[in-house]
C-alpha cells in the first residue's frame, strides 16, 4: 500500500501539523509519500524531514503564492 497526502502548505500548525504527524505514524507500516505543490513553508519542510515519509515539492522555485481565490495564481 502507498499512501499520497498533497496540500498546499503555506504556513505551519493546525491541520499541516496534524497531518505531517498521522503521516510519520503511518509511515512506520507502509510507504507514505507527502507532496507539497511549492515548498513555501521552512517550518513544514522540517517537520517532514523529521518523519520517515517521502516528501516531494513540485515547484521548488516558488517563493510567492497565493492559493485560493478565483483568478488568483501564483504571483
């Protein structure tokens, strides 16, 4: 079994925090994989760098984003 969390994480705590951590737990008994679409949030990348999960950015290169919104993109 391989279990995929994708979020868009753009600051830590509450729901990213919880996730990162039923990730970890998860990942002692099957491979668990963590995609982040930008990697914006440094406080994120540690925390799933502490977890035994594979985390995967798409667009490394972001540095400002915006998510929501209709018509609104990455600036």
């Amino acid at each position: 079994m391989h279990i995929v969390f994708f979020d868009f994480v753009t600051q830590d705590g509450g729901a990213p925090r919880v996730m990162i951590e039923l990730a970890g737990r998860l990942a002692e008994r099957t491979r668990v994989s963590v995609i982040d679409p930008y990697g914006y949030c440094p406080e994120f990348r540690a925390a799933a760098a502490q977890t035994k999960v594979d985390y995967h950015v798409l667009d490394p290169t972001a540095r400002r984003v915006v998510v929501g919104g209709r018509g609104l993109g990455r600036a």
